[in-house]
C-alpha cells in the first residue's frame, strides 16, 4: 500500500513538472511576441494573459523581468542555431549557407529592443555572449565547412567573424529599408565566392 502512495504521489510529481514545463514554454513564447511588439518593458501582466497563465505562475518561473529576457534569448539563439543542420540536409551548401545567415539577420534585427536591456549593465545578461557564440559558431562552421568543401566559397572564413560582420551589417537597417541587410548578406555572400575558384 505505501509503495503504491509513493508511485502515485512519483505521477503527480512528474505530472506537475510537465505543466510547469508546459508554463515555462507559453510564458517565453507570450513574452517573445510582448517584447517584439511592446518592448521588454510591457507589463507583466501583458505576458501572463497572452500565456494564459497567471502573473503569480510568470514570477514563480522568472523572478526577475531579466530572468524571462534571458530565457527569450535562448530560445531564439537555439532555434536560429538549430536550424543549420536542417538546412544543411534540405539544401545545397551555398544555399543553406545563404539561408540560415537570412534566418540570423531576422534574428538580429527583430531582436534590437532586447540588446538595450543586454547592455544595461545586469549581471544577469553576462552569460548571454558565451552562450551565443557557444550555440551559434559550430552551427556556422557546420554550414562553412559543408560549403567550403563543395568549393563554393573560400574555405579561410571564421565562424565568429562572419558572425559579427553579419550582425553588424544589420545594423543600419530599419524600417524603411527592410531588404538592406538580405542585400548586405548577398553582398557578403559573393565575397566569399570570390577566391572560391567554384
């Protein structure tokens, strides 16, 4: 009889983790789409109704509105990484390669009111640099590499210095001129053809 309690009370255990996790999952989705459209600074209670939860439920999983920033960075920064394998076994190299710095540029660009509160000085942003260079160069290196070796671009080009010169051609883009970086980005693109010999 107690060994059925202690399995039931195990289920009700794993059940709770799973809608919490389920919580979790609506929470950054509702605070990603808030942010985009109302910046980090849309109150909290904005995110819990989108997310269908209560406020109470948002700070039991991130105390602070940092907490929740960090979490949205994440997550996009893992599924912009993820998706280079994807492209990687669906398209040619070049052109996967070509996609995927696309997807980065979407990233980077809809992602502009989050740097502000990167560069606000919390500590809670400090691991966020190293955790994107973590996930975001090797999926890079994958899809250099795979070009490289098919010889349709030069085979010199680091991961992290395309990374940067891509995020920094975004820079100037705003509203008006929405295509600047996929220009900047085929620009690029052409100059690591250039001494490809492909």
């Amino acid at each position: 009889m107690g060994d059925r309690s202690a399995a039931g009370d195990g289920h009700a255990r794993r059940r709770v983790r799973a809608d919490a996790q389920r919580n979790i999952e609506a929470v950054v989705d509702a605070a990603k789409a808030v942010f985009a459209e109302s910046g980090v600074d849309a109150p909290v209670r904005e995110i819990a109704s989108r997310a269908g939860v209560g406020v109470g439920t948002v700070y039991r999983h991130f105390p602070q509105r940092s907490d929740l920033v960090v979490a949205v960075f994440q997550k996009e920064i893992d599924a912009c990484a993820g998706a280079a394998d994807r492209l990687g076994v669906t398209y040619e190299p070049d052109e996967a390669l070509a996609r995927w710095l696309r997807r980065y540029t979407t990233l980077i660009a809809t992602k502009r009111g989050l740097a502000a509160a990167l560069h606000s000085g919390d500590s809670a942003f400090d691991a966020l640099p190293g955790y994107f260079d973590q996930r975001m160069e090797p999926a890079l290196k994958s899809l250099l590499d795979a070009a490289a070796t098919a010889g349709r671009i030069r085979a010199d080009v680091a991961p992290g210095d395309l990374l940067r010169a891509v995020g920094n051609l975004c820079l100037p883009a705003d509203a008006e001129s929405s295509g600047h970086a996929d220009r900047m980005v085929d620009l690029l693109l052409d100059g690591l053809r250039y001494r490809s010999g492909g």
